[in-house]
C-alpha cells in the first residue's frame, strides 16, 4: 500500500538540487533472493559464428568476422518497475495533443503492477513533479489518472532540460530502489533554454534549423549520462509531431543508453509508449558484460563493432563488451574482427576465440555466466573455392553498412546536400539488394532495412520533407540500430491489421515478443474505445468516475 505519511501530489519544487526522498517503500526481497541460489530465469544463449568454417592452411586473413550473437531468456519471470515520465505540458500541447497523451499515460498506468512504481514530472517554462514515486495499487492506479487526466498546458516556454532534472531527482533521491528503472521524455517543441528559441515561447515552425552547436549535452543530467560509472536509468525520449527538436531528443537517448522515437502520427503516441513500456516490464538479464579470448596463439583481435556499446580490445589478445539490459528473448548481435594467422603444416584446424559472459538475472539479482562454443575453422591444405560467408555474418555486415549510411545521409542533409544524402542511402539499398541475405527476397531482416532505406531516401531529398519529417526518421532509425532495440516512426495508417505504418520497419526488426504483446493491447484498447465512442463519458465524468475510485479506495 503507497506510504500515507506524503501526500501523492506534489507542490512545485525548486528548480535544482531536489532531494525528494518520500517513494512508496518495497516490499521485502522473497526468503530465496535473500539466501541465494542460481537464476530463476534460465540462461542466456551465447553464439560464436565464423564468417568462413575454412580458411587455406597456407593463408593468412585480416578482419576476419566472428559473429558474437547473445539471446536473453524468453518467458521468464520480471523484475519490478521504477519509472518517471517527463511530460511536456507547454502551450503548445493545448488540445488533442494534451487530450491523447493523457489517454497514452492511462494506458501505462493500467499495464502496471502493484511491485511499479510511477512518478509523474511536468514541465513548460519550469517543470513541476505531479505525483511521487507510487506503487501502482488500486488507490495508486486511481491517483495517477486522477493526476494525469489534470494536467493543463501552460504557456512558459519549454524547459526539457528542467524537466529531466526533476525526473532525475526523483529517482536518484529514491529511498529504495526496484531493479529496473527508466525516465519516459516526451515533447513536441524545442527547448526553449539552450535551444533556437532560448529565453522565448514562441513554438518554432516545422522548418526549423538543425540548430548546430547547440550544447544538448547540458540537457541530459550528469549522474545520468553514458559514461557514469553507476547510470541510474536510461532515458527513452519520443519526439511528438512535426515540430519536435529530434537532435535534442536523440542526444538525450543516446547520452543515456535509451532509444529515440519519433511520433509522426500523434494518434500513435499510445502505440509507441506501449511498446517502451512492453520492453521496460520484461527486463530479463542486466549488467551484461561479454568477453572475447583468443584460443590461438597468433590470432589476434583487430575492431569490435558494438554500436552504442562500449568496447575495449586494448591488448589484441581479448576484448570486452557491455551489453547492459537484455529484454524478454532480446537479441545483441556484435562483429568482433580478428587477424587469422598461416596454420603450420600440422594444423587442420584454428581454434579463433571463445566467448563469456557475466551478467545478473534481472528478477532475482543472481550473479550468471554463460559461455558459446569456441569459434573454429577448418584449415584444409588448399581450398578449391572459397565458401559462401555465414549467412548470420553477411546480414550483420549489411545491418551495419546500411546504419552507417543512415548517419552519413544525416550529415550531408544537415549540410544541405540533399541529393547527395539520397544517393548515399540508395547506393547503400543497391548493396543490401546485392547480398546473399538481401537478394533472397525472404529475410526478414534485410526486408525492412530496404524499406526503411527506400523511405528515408524519398524524405532526405526534399529540404521541406528533410525538415519535417526526415531529420526525425534519420534519428531515430540510427538510435535502433545502435541500441539494435525497438525505436523508429509511428504512424497511423488506414488498415487495423497495418496499424504501425510502413515507417516503422526498423522498429518492426528489434520488436521482442513482450513488445508486440503490448502493442496489440494497446491497439485492442483502442478498438474497443472506437467501437464504444457513443458511450464514452465526458472528460468530466471520468475525472468524477477516479475520484470516487480513489474514496471507495
């Protein structure tokens, strides 16, 4: 039950330095997490694939592909939730942007668990932290959407970066903390602080600038940022309609190790929270940490490409990876790069690398370990003709090629190359349709990174199209491909069974089960509000409706 001695809504507090210290306690940790034991939720599967199962005895080989493949647990028990959403309720928001992120907020607190915890931080010209850090009970539930369906607009200015103060404090001030936690940013303006429109309230137009050399950095609290070396939470932000800052809201993401998302639709905000929220409620395996050892004497490691994550081969010998949260049957995918030395005449096979790694169950705090097959090769004394690549290896070389086409045409449309950032996305389609995986014309993977690569090229060519939509949709393919987790476009489009629009495949290709789950309920929610639109009750009525909820309570 939430803890009576504070009351659930907060008076504004200043606007640093904010030590809250009144969240809902916890309940006890079970006798079994106490006491110890192995992980509850199975283990995670770990892969090492060559590029080539043979290499000629009498060769050597430089950039050699190991393809490093970890898969979390699936249907495994869930750690519970601590999670602040940072709400943009500046004038801008006034009607049925307000009216729909409300619906969305509903949706969230109804999909979480008595263990959740959910604060509620406002901001415009300053940010106001609405609710404390609440278990999400019945009087809980019922108190949040009272909260929720309260908020006004305000006509401040935009203040993201006091927003994503407050929303730190409330969780850096926690008396106790669950497992899992994340900040939820969202907002359809640009700051009005550090941005192009600092020290005004003027709303910019939908051809605002790419504002280069804004400090965004400054937006994202310290003790949050990639590099803390204990990171409270990442930060998931969804830039809403076409007059967002997506720079801003992408140097936010990824300078916390959260993703990005662009809500083109904003009928689909409630579709892209549900999918966050799907990842956040099936956190199965945290603080993972892959090593990579070389079994052969000569074989030496020459390049990790690890995305957003961090890596360090710093002797040539090993390397590292930290691979963080993994959700609910998640994958990671890494390319580990290796010199392969001549074999000696007595050699029929290279035994390349072995690959660890340590991690903790998300559910029980339990310390595991997994280990992969070491990568071998063949070393026949001659090879005839050289075999096909691992088809798992020739489509993470695609994935990667074509993410680093998506921050090349970035660039040069920022620089106002706009058919040149067009060519660069074509040239690279050209290259996925060219592959073994691609010119299949059945694998998934590759599928949607040529839709994506067709839709980023029709918005990048256009200046007027780039400044709208495409900057947004450039961003945000880039933070999936990065993180290698479900972010992207969210769109309404006219047929049910499509609702996720054809903008969304990069978001379509890292969606986890537990996501698309939580997506349909979304969707199914919305169905049935349609359905039973001639009967809704008034705003009104519903706010009467919570607040005897909240008495009965």
């Amino acid at each position: 039950m939430p803890d009576t001695k504070f009351p659930l809504f907060a008076a504004p507090p200043p606007l640093t330095g904010i030590s809250f210290h009144d969240d809902d306690p916890l309940d006890p940790p079970p006798p079994a997490a106490v006491a110890g034991g192995a992980a509850a939720n199975g283990g995670l599967v770990l892969k090492a694939q060559p590029e080539f199962p043979a290499l000629g005895r009498g060769a050597s080989r430089d950039k050699f592909a190991v393809l490093v493949d970890a898969t979390a647990p699936s249907d495994v028990a869930r750690a519970p939730l601590d999670l602040v959403t940072v709400l943009d309720v500046s004038g801008s928001m006034q009607g049925l942007k307000l009216e729909l992120v409300k619906r969305a907020m509903c949706f969230v607190v109804d999909q979480l668990g008595p263990a959740d915890r959910l604060s509620v931080v406002t901001f415009s010209g300053r940010a106001r932290r609405v609710t404390r850090l609440a278990r999400m009970s019945g009087a809980g539930k019922a108190a949040a959407k009272l909260a929720v369906e309260s908020l006004n607009v305000k006509w401040t200015g935009t203040n993201i970066g006091d927003g994503l103060r407050v929303g730190a404090d409330v969780l850096s001030s926690r008396r106790q903390k669950n497992a899992v936690a994340a900040i939820i940013l969202l907002s359809d303006g640009q700051d009005t602080v550090i941005g192009p429109y600092a020290h005004t309230s003027v709303q910019p137009p939908a051809l605002a600038s790419a504002s280069a050399g804004t400090n965004y950095a400054s937006l994202v609290p310290p003790a949050f940022a990639h590099a803390a070396a204990s990171r409270p939470a990442p930060i998931h932000t969804f830039g809403f309609g076409a007059d967002h800052d997506p720079a801003a809201m992408h140097a936010v993401a990824a300078g916390t190790g959260g993703t990005f998302s662009f809500v083109k639709d904003e009928a689909a905000v409630q579709d892209a929270f549900a999918r966050c929220v799907g990842g956040l409620l099936s956190v199965a395996v945290q603080d993972a940490r892959l090593a990579v050892t070389c079994l052969h004497r000569g074989v030496r490691v020459q390049e990790v490409r690890s995305g957003a994550y961090g890596s360090s081969a710093a002797d040539g010998r090993s390397a590292t990876i930290d691979a963080g949260e993994l959700y609910d049957g998640e994958r990671r995918r890494f390319l580990v790069l290796v010199y392969v030395p001549r074999a000696r005449a007595a050699e029929s096979s290279t035994r390349l690398v072995k690959v660890t790694c340590e991690y903790r169950d998300a559910a029980t705090g339990h310390a595991a370990r997994a280990a992969a097959p070491a990568a071998v090769i063949q070393r026949p004394l001659e090879l005839e003709h050289m075999p096909a690549p691992a088809i798992e290896v020739e489509r993470e070389r695609v994935r990667l090629a074509a993410a680093e086409g998506i921050a090349a045409a970035r660039e040069a449309a920022d620089g106002g190359q706009h058919a040149g950032a067009a060519r660069i996305l074509d040239a690279r389609l050209r290259e996925v349709e060219r592959s073994a995986p691609g010119a299949a014309g059945d694998d998934p993977t590759c599928e949607a990174i040529k839709e994506e690569l067709r839709d980023l090229s029709a918005r990048v060519g256009d200046r007027r199209e780039y400044q709208q939509t495409g900057r947004a949709c450039l961003l945000a393919g880039m933070s999936a491909h990065a993180q290698q987790r479900a972010a992207g476009v969210e769109v309404i489009t006219s047929s049910p069974a499509t609702a996720a629009g054809k903008a969304t495949a990069t978001a379509r290709a890292y969606l986890t089960p537990k996501m698309e789950e939580m997506v349909e309920l979304s969707r199914e929610s919305s169905r049935k509000r349609r359905g039973s639109s001639s009967q809704q009750p008034s705003r009104q009525d519903a706010i009467k409706q919570i607040k005897q909820d909240l008495i009965e309570l």
